[in-house]
C-alpha cells in the first residue's frame, strides 16, 4: 500500500510549505543579513525565532535553485510568540515570481517523493 501523510499546518498560511534540500539551500537575504528558511510556499516562508522582528514588513531577496533570477520584494512577519519560528508572508509578487515558488515547490515535492519510494524499495 503506498500511503503519503499529509497535515496541514497551524501556521496560517494558504500554500503547502516545503523544506528546502539542504544541499541545495534557498538563499534568503533580509534586512542585509543572509539567512536560511526552514520551509518556504507560494504564500511564504519560516524563519527560526529571533532572527527578525515579528510584526514587521522587511525587504527581501531570495534566490530560488530553480528560479533563473531572484524574487524580491517585500514580506510581512506575523506575530508569534517568543522562541517560535516566524512565519513570514509575501506582499504582492508578481505572478512570475508566484509561477517560480510554485515550480519550486513541485519540484521538492517530487523529490520528496522519490525519497520515500526509494526507501521503501530498500528496505
């Protein structure tokens, strides 16, 4: 029987969050600092607590591994309680930038995928 789990999330947000392979990190700078997401959607992304401010709007530049130029614009942090990830929200992407988080996304999740077929196969 092949099984796949799906929960959904109590962050809020409105697109399936994937985590980024960790050989092939997102590269996310915000507010002149480069940091690393813990998950990233159509709609946002997750930052380890006490990274940024929550509640604030930030400028941010990403560089995708299969986007071909990095999406920028602006996100806003919702509040979160102290020591929890932030969840952070896109602000107005264009749709072009909307289409490479969505590829993105379709492509770790294949590869997800593949991971669990090949361990299966494995064992």
């Amino acid at each position: 029987m092949n099984d796949i789990i799906v929960q959904a999330t109590k962050s809020g947000r409105t697109a399936y969050p994937v985590v980024p392979d960790p050989d092939d990190p997102i590269i996310l700078q915000i507010d002149s600092q480069l940091m690393r997401v813990l998950d990233v959607s159509a709609s946002g992304f997750t930052l380890s607590a006490g990274v940024i401010t929550n509640g604030r709007r930030y400028p941010f530049s990403m560089d995708l591994p299969t986007a071909g130029r990095p999406i920028a614009g602006y996100v806003d942090v919702l509040p979160a309680e102290e020591d929890e990830p932030l969840q952070c929200r896109f602000v107005n992407l264009l749709s072009e930038e909307q289409e490479a988080l969505h590829r993105y996304a379709l492509v770790r999740q294949k590869q997800a995928l593949r991971a669990l077929r090949s361990a299966r196969l494995g064992n």
